[in-house]
C-alpha cells in the first residue's frame, strides 16, 4: 500500500512528524535511491516515506491514502497542545 501527497515543505515536515514515531537509521547496503525516512508509525507498523523536493512530493509506503488524508486534514497536533496551554 502507498499513498502519494502533494505538500509544501512546511507541510510536508509537520505531516511526517504525525507519521513516524520511531524513525530507524538508514542502511546504505538498501540501495534505495532518493532521500528517505524510514521507521515506525504510532500504532507500530513498518513506514517509509520518499521526499520529492522538486514535485514538493511525498510517497508513503505503509499506510494507505485514506488513512493519509484522514491525518493530513486534522489540525497541527502541536498547536492545539499550545493553545491548550495558554493562561487565560
């Protein structure tokens, strides 16, 4: 399974930190081209996800497209934490 997203680089680095929970250190031995990120995403699945800076691109193996565009239409996790926490 892959989903394929067009991003921003904005974007693109908010989505693959609510992606990968765990990322793992790449093995040069793959020989897998291109600029990667692989690891594990929250509920433990194996992700990989393939950055194509020039399309503004990211293929992701290891989820499917809804659930891609289900976590890619929610809010940044980080700024409701925020606005969660201001003193009012």
């Amino acid at each position: 399974m892959q989903a394929k997203v067009a991003v921003t680089e904005e974007r693109a680095s908010c989505l693959i930190a609510t992606l990968i929970a765990e990322t793992q250190t790449p093995c040069p031995c793959d020989k897998k081209s291109g600029l990667r990120i692989e690891g594990t995403t929250y509920d433990g699945r194996p992700i990989a996800i393939r950055i194509d800076a020039k399309e503004g691109v990211l293929y992701i193996d290891g989820m499917t497209q809804e659930e891609v565009d289900t976590i890619k239409q929610r809010r940044c996790p980080l700024r409701q934490h925020q606005q969660t926490d201001r003193v009012t």
